[in-house]
C-alpha cells in the first residue's frame, strides 16, 4: 500500500480532524515510548504497540468528549 494511503472506509465526519488526530496519535506514542516510522510504514511495527497507540487515542478521545459533555450540562 502506498505512503499515505488506507484500506479504511471509514470518512470523518469533520475533514479537517485528520490532522488533529494525526497530532494526537504522534503525542500518544511519545507517551508510550513507541517509535512511530518516519516514513509512515507500519508494517514493521509490532501489533501489540500499534494497538497500544489506538486504545490510548481512543481512551484520551473518550476523555474529551465527557469533558466536553460535562461542560455542556452546567448550561
């Protein structure tokens, strides 16, 4: 597969989150201490770090939004 591309078909719903996502994941991983490859292949990454990656974007993701919802209630 080529740099940049995907094989998910999942589209954001807001174009302009890819790149805070893209942030997000590259300040998750210096939290891990994983390694993301410059050149954006992850194929020689191990599954298990990928993985650790995507679970804490989604656990920090879920965060955001109960704070944000929270927020929401006092009005």
């Amino acid at each position: 597969m080529a740099r940049g591309q995907s094989r998910s078909s999942n589209q954001l719903v807001i174009q302009q989150a890819a790149q805070a996502l893209e942030q997000l994941k590259y300040e998750v991983a210096q939290e891990l201490g994983i390694q993301i490859p410059a050149d954006g292949y992850y194929g020689y990454m191990a599954t298990r770090d990928t993985g650790a990656i995507g679970g804490h974007m989604v656990r920090r993701l879920v965060q955001i939004a109960e704070q944000q919802l929270s927020n929401f209630q006092r009005f």
